[in-house]
C-alpha cells in the first residue's frame, strides 16, 4: 500500500460482547424455557459464534491477547453448541465433560478479568456462575434450569450493557457510561 496511510483497526470489542450478549441472552431464554432453541441455532452460528470468532483475530492482531483469546474461544463455544444442533437438550443432558470444560476456560478469564475494568470483571464472574449452574444441570440438578435460564439471560444482558457503554463511550469520545 505505498503512498496510502493504513489505518489502524477499530476496538472488536463492541462486535464481540454484541455478538456474546445478545447469543447469551437468548440462550438464557432457551434453557429457561422461554425461547425456541432451533431458532437459537443460526443466531449461535452467526452472531455469537463466526462474529465473535472474528472480532477475536481482530483482536489478537491488535496484540489484545485476553481479548483475542476470550472472543476466539467463546466464538469457537458457540459454533460447537450449532455444530451439537441441540440447545434444549444440552441443557439437560449428560454433556457434563462439555460445560466442565468450558467452566474451567472461563475461571482462566475470570482471573484475569480484573484488570480489564469492573464490567468485564463482572461479565467474566457471572459467566463462570453460569457454567457452574450448566454443569450442575447437566449433573441431574434439572430443577434449577430456570433459575440457569435467567442467570444465562443476566449474563448476555450484562455483557451488551459493557458493549453498549463502550461503543458510546468511544463514539463520543468521553465517557457517559461506566465501562
């Protein structure tokens, strides 16, 4: 590109969280019984699992290694739940070894969530309760899928709110919500 300036990429953050957010709100709902999971699917695939899987490179080339890593690692979590082709009976079914290993991915990220500011933190907290829900779920304790469901919903809803905070934050160029 000689003679043209290049310009640096954008923060993949907000297509990311976006992608997360709105995914995780609606399998929230799904597993609370609130949400059709075939419809879920596309939206896994799509939005939460190849935006997310971009926005990750975007990322890692941007050198953001806990970004890059969290949005290429949880892009890659949803294109496998698409690739399972059964959300609602995942949330009840003996794919224990699945949400352990996904639990124990994330508590790497909830370790190091701190230093990325208190919404992450929080994303990254709730997320990790969210496993540990799934996996007793999927241990036989059914009787709390609800309660998972909405926790899953309050997880997705938190992560659009620090989307949503830092896209206004970064298009205004001040801050107007905490991120």
């Amino acid at each position: 590109m000689s003679g043209t300036a290049q310009k640096e990429w954008a923060n993949p953050a907000v297509i990311g969280l976006m992608g997360f957010g709105m995914t995780t709100m609606l399998t929230g709902l799904n597993v609370a019984g609130y949400f059709p999971g075939g419809a879920n699917l596309a939206l896994a695939f799509i939005w939460g699992g190849s935006a997310q899987f971009i926005a990750g490179f975007i990322a890692l080339h941007k050198g953001e290694i806990f970004a890059g890593s969290a949005f290429a690692g949880y892009g890659s979590f949803w294109i496998a739940l698409f690739l399972i082709n059964n959300v609602a009976a995942l949330s009840t079914s003996n794919l224990l070894g699945f949400w352990l290993m996904w639990t124990l991915f994330t508590l790497t990220f909830t370790i190091n969530a701190p230093k990325h500011g208190p919404g992450i933190t929080a994303v990254f907290v709730l997320l990790l309760l969210a496993y540990i829900l799934l996996d007793a779920v999927s241990a036989g304790a059914t009787s709390i899928a609800t309660a998972t469901g909405w926790e899953i919903f309050i997880t997705g809803l938190v992560a659009w709110y620090v989307a949503t905070a830092i896209e206004m934050n970064t298009n205004y160029g001040r801050k107007i919500l905490p991120s």
